[in-house]
C-alpha cells in the first residue's frame, strides 16, 4: 500500500495532458526521492502561476497580473497599424520567434468549430471588434491555421472586418523555406503549385 | 512496381497466411466463404489504408483477437521495400521498412493498386453514392492529395450541417459555405480532370468489349451550377458558383438541416450513345461499361505515373458472361500488369495464367501453393 499523499500526487500529475498512470508514478517518485527544495519550489511555481498570470484585457495574450496589460501591448516600439490575429498562445510566440513581426497581437483563444460546439461567442471577437473601433489599425492579419476550421474562422473575420474599412490580409500558404520540395507533403505541394506566382 | 511477398496474421479469417506472388498472374482458388476474398482485402488495406468492404476497422481483425497485421515487400524503383499496417485495438497504424510511416503521403509513394469486385458492377444501376465512391476511387489513385482534399472537404460540409441543424445564425452559417465553396470547388476540378483523362480510353476500350455501336460515355457535370460551363470553368470560377449555389439554396437547406449542392450529391452520368445506360443498358452492357472504365483507368494510370497499378478481382469472372470473361482474361494477360484474382472455378481464368502463373487453394483461412 502506497501512502495517501503519493496516491494524489499521482492522480493529480495523470491529469496533465499526455501523461499517463506510469508517467505520473514515476513522476511522484523523482519528486519524492528529490531533496525537499525541489518541491517546494516547483509548489510555489505552480501558485504563482495561477496567482500572477492572467490573460491581458486588451490583446488576451499571456499576462502579468500586477501589470495592467501584456509586454506587447505595453511595448511603445510596436507599430500600432498592423494587427495579427493567431488562434492560440503558441501561434503568437511562433510569430514573435521571428523576430519580423512588429504589430500588434490578438489572440482568439480557439477557431470556430461547429464539431465541437465551438461558435463565435466562444472566441475573442467580439473583444476584437471593441477593439478594433477606435484605433489605429490599417490592417489586420488574419494568422490562423490553413485548415478548414482555421480558413472558415477567417473568413467569417474577414467579413465583419472589411465593412469597417480595414484591410484584411491571409498569410500566404506554400512550400516551406528551407524546406525541400521532396519533403513537402502532397496537399501543400498541390496547393503551392495552383497559387504560384510570376516572377 | 511490384508485389514480391505478403504476410497476413489474424487478418479476418487469415490467421497466418505467406504468399509469394508471381510477377504476373496469382490465381487464388476456393469455395466461396473460405477467405479468398480476405486476402485481396489484405493487399487493398495495405495499398489505401482502407477496407474494401468492411465498414469498420475492427471487422478487418480476427474474430476473438485484438491484433492485426497485413506486410508486403514490394519492389519500388528498384528498392525493396516493406510496408506493413497493424490494427491493435481499433488504432491503425502504417510503418515503412519498420519504421513507423511520418505522413500518410511518404507511406502512399509509389504503390497504387485498382481493385475490382463484383460490387462494381453494379454501379452502372446502383446508386450515385455507389457511383460517387467508385469515381472517387479512381481520382485517389490518381491524385493522392485527393485523399487530404476530400477529408477536409467532409469536415467543412459535416461543420455546415451541423450549424444548419443547429439553427445557427446566418453570418456563422455563410463563414462556412465559403470554407465548403472552396474546397468543394477542389473536389470537382480532380474529379474534372480525371474523368477527362479517363474520356477516350473508355470509349476505346467499351468498343473492344461491349458489342455495342453506341459509344460509351462518361459524363459529370454538378446539378444547379449556374452561370458557369462546368467543362471550361477555373477553380475559382467554380468556388464562385458553388458559393452562390450554397446561398440559393440556403433557405431550403436551413429549413431540412443538410447541404443540398456540391460534390457530395453529384451524379456521374453513364451514356451508351444518347441513351442513360443507368435507365437503358442491359445487365451485360453495364458490366461492359464497368470493365471498360476500369480498363481506361488502369491505362491511365500506366501513361501518367509510367507504372502499372497492381491489380486486383475479386471473382468478377463468374459475373461475366463467357465473351466478356475472355475479353479481361486476355487483357490482363496482355497487360504485363502484375494480377492477384480469386475465383471459385479455376477453369474460368485459365485463359489469364501463364507459365509463371501461381495457384492457390483457399479453405477455411488456409491457403497453401498447388499446381496449376
């Protein structure tokens, strides 16, 4: 018999997405077996996590809570006309990894998905829209994902936003650079080739 | 391309099967019930990852088992290699030289087989989702990327349907006929351009076989597209005019719950001359008619990919009168196309084995090598 307070541990690491029974076991076990520091700072992340991060009101990126709005938000050398909009967190810091985009952030929080019941009033838009009323933004990027879901949630921005007189814009959809072409799979291959371009 | 050996176990009645075929013709033989059929089914899963017939995976397993395995080591520009498709507990999983396959693309490469039973040959009078797969099959084979295409396709027409049902306010609804307009307009430039390849080659080869003066044809061309000529049209001409189609027929899908237009309710037309072979052909015409299509399309697929799909009947011959029967055996002799058939009556393929013809006898899930 495993005592109560392993048990838990166990269960409540079996929660965590991609782990199972045995992961989270041998989890609990490193943690067990680590000096007692380990655990207490891993505890005091988890709360300040919860305690300190919240979503920025304005763009619903990641936040810190004692501040008022996210770091890119609140960073003055972003051009205030250019407005990406991402389906998740993770899309956004892909983005950010390049280093090229200098525009504002909004994230959606999810793509209309009427498979899972997923409809507009579940995502960001309606914030988007507030947003989007009295600003600067001449243009708003629409960085969802090139699936069907991800287009469909594209357009449906798309016609609420043209109205408003914003320029809309898709990112392109192709081959990868750097990418050979014998690596690309067929559906991407097949779409590069119908909306090539001159040069 | 070519099939050197194939391994089954617990594969429908198959408990553990070895093949090794011939480089042209292998004939398996058995009474019907035996698992004849099972073996062609094997090699079809693990040419398309799909069944041929089941409608589940978990049908596909041996009765009383969870684990089920169909390789083959095939000969591919000149490299061995094996592919192998595993069901375990209802997963499917696909794996190259051992190695599980990344996408389905890398698993597809190269190996394409064209499978005819004797389902087919009721497609002429059957019905036009029958009609829809049996196309649909072809343009696969042909156009790998359809297999994507048509997923997408299914999940964009399954998320429009559902808002219809649901009630769903119109400017959700409309996002959605976009996304179904796009990639529906994808569906009929493949199925287009496939049957437009596939033309000629039916004509000529239901001349050879179907006794009739009236030249066959094959015609498609979607209901209620309005405004454009479905034969010329661009891709986005054709997204244009299924977006509009979708909007016209809006508030009668709304009012039914389900998408009305598109490629999913469109019809392929069989014509002998100008009469619908659906309405007027006689039950030997319209297997003329399949074999014929069936033939353009193997032809096909040698002129564009510059190899021969393996092939694979499924006791068609005891369906075909003796003419017609004569007519595919010799083709398929003549063809140089590597051949795995099954029959209940050795005699009626003869005319198909050669000298490296190898036999098979099928009983109750066995199968062991005769002569001839």
């Amino acid at each position: 018999m495993t005592p109560d307070a392993l048990n838990r541990l166990v269960a409540q690491l079996a929660k965590l997405p991609g782990i199972g029974e045995k992961t989270a076991q041998r989890l609990a076990f490193h943690v067990l077996r680590a000096p007692a520091e380990y655990a207490r700072g891993l505890s005091a992340a988890l709360l300040d996590v919860v305690d300190h991060v919240s979503l920025c009101p304005k763009c619903f990126s990641l936040c810190d809570k004692a501040h008022p709005q996210c770091g890119f938000c609140s960073d003055t050398r972003r051009d205030d006309k250019l407005l990406c909009v991402v389906e998740g967190i993770a899309d956004e810091l892909a983005l950010e990894r390049t280093r090229e985009f200098k525009g504002r952030y909004h994230v959606l929080h999810g793509v209309l998905s009427p498979l899972e019941g997923v409809g507009p009033d579940q995502l960001r838009i309606r914030e988007l829209l507030t947003r989007l009323q009295d600003t600067d933004v001449e243009e708003v990027i629409l960085a969802t994902n090139p699936d069907v879901e991800g287009e469909a949630t594209a357009l449906y921005l798309t016609r609420l936003l043209k109205p408003m007189g914003i320029k809309v814009t898709r990112l392109a959809q192709g081959i990868p650079m750097g990418g050979d072409l014998e690596f690309a799979d067929q559906a991407t291959l097949a779409r590069a080739l119908s909306a090539r371009r001159d040069i | 391309m070519k099939l050197l050996s194939l391994s089954y176990e617990n594969f429908r009645n198959l408990a553990q099967v070895t093949l090794e075929p011939s480089a042209h013709t292998t004939v398996a033989v058995g009474e019907n019930g035996q698992g004849k059929t099972n073996l062609l089914e094997g090699v079809y899963f693990l040419a398309t990852l799909k069944a041929l017939r089941a409608s589940k995976l978990l049908e596909l397993v041996r009765f009383g088992q969870t684990f089920s395995r169909v390789s083959g080591r095939f000969s591919l520009g000149g490299a061995e290699r094996e592919i192998a498709v595993e069901i375990r507990n209802g997963v499917r999983t696909a794996f190259v030289d051992g190695k599980r396959a990344q996408s389905l693309e890398s698993y597809f490469g190269g190996v394409s087989v064209v499978a005819f039973t004797p389902d087919d040959l009721s497609v002429v009078k059957g019905s036009p989702e029958g009609r829809r797969t049996f196309l649909d099959r072809a343009v696969f084979n042909r156009f790998p990327a359809f297999l994507d295409e048509s997923r997408e396709y299914q999940r964009a027409l399954k998320s429009r349907n559902r808002l219809l049902k649901d009630r769903a306010p119109f400017a959700h609804l409309s996002a959605w006929d976009a996304t179904v307009a796009k990639v529906g307009a994808r569906l009929w430039v493949r199925r287009r351009a496939l049957l437009g390849e596939l033309a000629t080659g039916v004509v000529e080869a239901f001349s050879r076989i179907g006794r009739t003066e009236a030249p066959a044809q094959l015609l498609y061309a979607p209901e209620r597209l309005a405004g454009v000529d479905f034969a010329t049209a661009s891709e986005e001409q054709l997204m244009h005019a299924l977006a509009a189609g979708l909007d016209a027929r809006l508030q009668r899908d709304w009012e039914r719950g389900f998408t009305s237009v598109g490629p999913h309710v469109d019809d392929v037309e069989l014509k002998l001359g100008e009469h619908s072979a659906r309405a007027y052909a006689s039950q030997g015409q319209s297997r003329a008619l399949v074999l014929a299509w069936k033939v353009a399309e193997i032809e096909n697929l040698q002129r564009t990919s510059g190899f021969l799909p393996l092939l694979l009947l499924d006791d068609v011959s005891s369906e075909l009168d003796p003419e017609r029967n004569a007519f595919l055996m010799q083709y398929l002799a003549n063809s140089g196309a590597q051949v795995l058939l099954t029959t209940t009556d050795a005699q009626l393929v003869r005319s198909a084995a050669g000298a490296d013809t190898r036999w098979y006898k099928v009983k109750t899930g066995l199968v062991e090598a005769v002569d001839g």
